[in-house]
C-alpha cells in the first residue's frame, strides 16, 4: 500500500470510528433526548408514513429483505405486516444492532430475521456470515437514511454498488432515502439552511463553487447532532448501477410522496394521527427524496 492509499485508509477508518462513536452514543444516551423528540414526533411518524407507502409499493409476501443502515430496526414492524420471507440487517453500530434484536424478539419475529455488525458501504458483503452466503440473493436492498455515507470517496461508493449487485436478485429492487444535493447547496447558498428542528453546518472543502461540495455536518432535533454526511452524487450513481444492468425506476420527493400517499392510503393517514406539517417540518421533509433502482432480469 502506497502512501497515498495509506492516509486515504486511515482516513476511512477515522471516518467509521466517528460515524459508529456518534449512532452508540445517540442509543445510550437515549434518554437525555425525551423532551427533543417530542418536538420531532409528528415528523417522525409522517416519515414511517412515507417509508410504509415506498415499501407497501415494492416489497411483496414471501420477499426476502437486505436492509442496510438499519439502525435500531425501525422498520421491522412494517416488513412484519408485509409477511417477508427473510429479513438481514446490517449497521456499523453494535448498539443499535442489540436495540434490533430486542425489538425483534418483542415483535416475535426473531425466527425470520439476522442482524450483522458491519459497515455496508465499506467493507465486502457478498458471502459475510449472517447476510448472504454464496447464490443467495435479495429480492429487495433498502437502505433508509443512510446511503449517502457511501459518498465517502468513489472506493466506497464502488464497494457499495458491488454489494448491491452482487446482493441483488435479477427483477429485484434497490431503493434508497437519501439527502437531495441541490435543495441543500440551494439552501446554503441562500443562508436557508436550518430552522429550529434541523441545521446545516461546516460544509466541505470550503469554496464558492457547490459542485466542489463533499460533506457537510447536520443536526436534526432529537435524532442526529452536529453528524458529518456526504452529498450524494446521484448521476455519478445512476452510471455506476446501469453499468451492473441496474435501472432507475423512480426518482421522488419526499414531499411529493407525502401529497400522494395522503391521497392513496387515506385511513392510514388517519390511523397514525398525523397532524398536516407545518412549515419547519416540511422544510426538514423537503431535504430529502426516494431513488428506487430495479436490476435487469
């Protein structure tokens, strides 16, 4: 190893330590964030509202479900009521890794399910214990709030996209909730960029011109505080997927699926007692959008 490629894997290790330090300690210190997730509750069932609507779209009885980033098993309730065949989950923090399994054992549906301890956007997947063994594939890849961190430099978005492929069913989807660039550099540049539920900070390198834009630190009220994330880079994505035969199927705001869910699943909207967001909730909806990517049979 060269030097060059030396200081880049330190650099990488440094970045996971961080990232990892930052999920264990929001998991341990739980409780110390009561009263800020009041402040967030509404906006945070409106986003289960929207991720069951994504999921309800794509994920069908007897799927088997590859789940990166998957935190504390927020989503596991969902796949539950959509009567998966198989659920693996993968997260670089063991703390929240234990708060899945708890939750997974309180939904009684350990049988179905596997967690691994692992960083997905950096380290191989393909044949790892606990996740997918030789010819076994995925009929669906989600990864929810949590793929830009394979923008950490093009080696890791090139290992994540190998991970998807070599992961992925021919017919299966790819879907991801990420960050939208543009609103964001948009919001900078305008001095936008917070309210008192989110802020953007720090963003880096420091120059006039967004395209030079690799990361930035942001804070959410209750969930992420001052955390380092990477602008996603969707075209230089959307090449590397279509050179594996991988396809865009949709590209949507999340404010956009918001309007259409409301519309197409009226007494869930109901069910959850989601309040109508007010305009500093829908400036932190506003900051993201769903891309769902489907490989050729």
């Amino acid at each position: 190893m060269n030097s060059v490629d030396r200081l880049n894997y330190d650099r990488k290790k440094i970045n996971q330590e961080y990232i990892t330090n930052h999920y264990d300690d929001i998991v341990y210190n739980q409780h110390l964030y009561a009263a800020e997730k009041d402040m967030t509750k509404n906006l945070r069932i409106i986003n289960n509202f929207i991720k069951t609507g994504i999921l309800e779209n794509y994920v069908k009885k007897n799927d088997t479900v590859l789940d990166l980033g998957c935190g504390k098993g927020g989503d596991l309730k969902k796949y539950k009521s959509l009567k998966i065949k198989k659920y693996v989950g993968v997260d670089v923090s063991e703390k929240s890794i234990k708060e899945a399994i708890n939750r997974a054992r309180n939904l009684k549906i350990l049988p179905f399910t596997q967690f691994c301890i692992k960083d997905a956007y950096n380290d191989v997947m393909f044949g790892v214990k606990g996740v997918s063994p030789k010819l076994q594939k995925f009929d669906v890849i989600t990864s929810q709030f949590s793929f830009h961190y394979a923008f950490f430099d093009d080696t890791s978005l090139k290992t994540s996209v190998s991970n998807i492929n070599e992961n992925l069913k021919p017919g299966g989807f790819f879907i991801i909730t990420v960050p939208k660039k543009n609103i964001i550099t948009n919001r900078i540049l305008k001095q936008k960029d917070h309210n008192s539920l989110y802020s953007i900070t720090n963003v880096l390198p420091q120059s006039n011109n967004p395209e030079s834009w690799k990361s930035y630190n942001f804070s959410l009220v209750g969930s992420v505080n001052d955390c380092l994330e990477y602008f996603v880079n969707f075209l230089q994505l959307k090449k590397m997927l279509e050179a594996e035969k991988i396809y865009l199927v949709e590209r949507t705001p999340f404010v956009s699926l918001l309007n259409q869910y409301t519309k197409k699943y009226p007494d869930l909207f109901t069910q959850m007692k989601i309040q109508k967001p007010n305009a500093e909730e829908t400036d932190v909806i506003g900051l993201y959008e769903v891309i769902v990517f489907q490989k050729n049979i």
